[in-house]
C-alpha cells in the first residue's frame, strides 16, 4: 500500500480536471463505504429511541419500534410505545401531533434514520 506522501505525489501529478474529479469520486465512494459500515442496520422491527437532534423537541427521548422505510431509506415511520404516546398527549410543547385520548400506540411518520437510535440488542 503505497504512503499518503506517495498519494499526495501522485495526485498533484495528475494532469487535468477529469482525473482529479475522478479520483475526487473514487475517495467519496470510499468514505460513503466505510461510514455506512460503521452504522447499525435500521430495519422495521427494531426497537428504538429518537435522538436529541431531532426537532420538533417533544420528540427527543421518545421510543417505540422502527416501522417501514422511504425509498431511500432516510427516513422511517416510528409506532411510539404506550408510555411514549402518552408522554407526547401529555407535552405541553407539542403543538403538531394530535394523539387521541384511547390511543395507546402512535405512528409518526417519516422520522430521519440520522435520529433514529437503536436500543435492542440486535447488531448489524
């Protein structure tokens, strides 16, 4: 494996713009690689807690089970737990989710996968 001075020597050599752009998105393909190695797998099913970055703030903290995805897979439906609902009926900054008295169990929509923190066991 050659050093990064002999990496640095070779890129400052290459001769046009093609060529650095295209080692440009050999590098990103690679970063793009070893950060998804590093995630868990979210998949629907899996227990979860919504992180602190998430906005509105009366979602942070709350957890339940990660339901299906969007195309992309950025974002997940979410079904709250009981105690998580009815932290959210009861918030009084939650100006956004109208949750029914009866509701025991309450479905957000399209929560980042970015905020979606694992909390079963299951690895990756």
């Amino acid at each position: 494996m050659p050093t990064l001075a002999e990496v640095r020597a070779f890129i400052s050599e290459l001769p046009d713009v093609v060529s650095v752009a295209a080692l440009q998105e050999a590098a990103t393909n690679r970063l793009i690689q070893l950060d998804a190695a590093k995630r868990p797998v979210i998949t629907p099913g899996r227990t979860a807690r919504i992180g602190t970055t998430i906005t509105p703030a009366c979602l942070r903290l709350l957890t339940g089970t990660v339901q299906q995805p969007n195309r992309t897979r950025s974002r997940f439906d979410f079904l709250l737990d009981e105690a998580s609902t009815k932290r959210l009926r009861r918030d009084p900054s939650n100006t956004r989710f109208r949750v029914a008295d009866g509701e025991k169990r309450y479905r957000l929509a399209k929560v980042p996968a970015a905020c979606i923190e694992l909390t079963d066991p299951a690895d990756s």
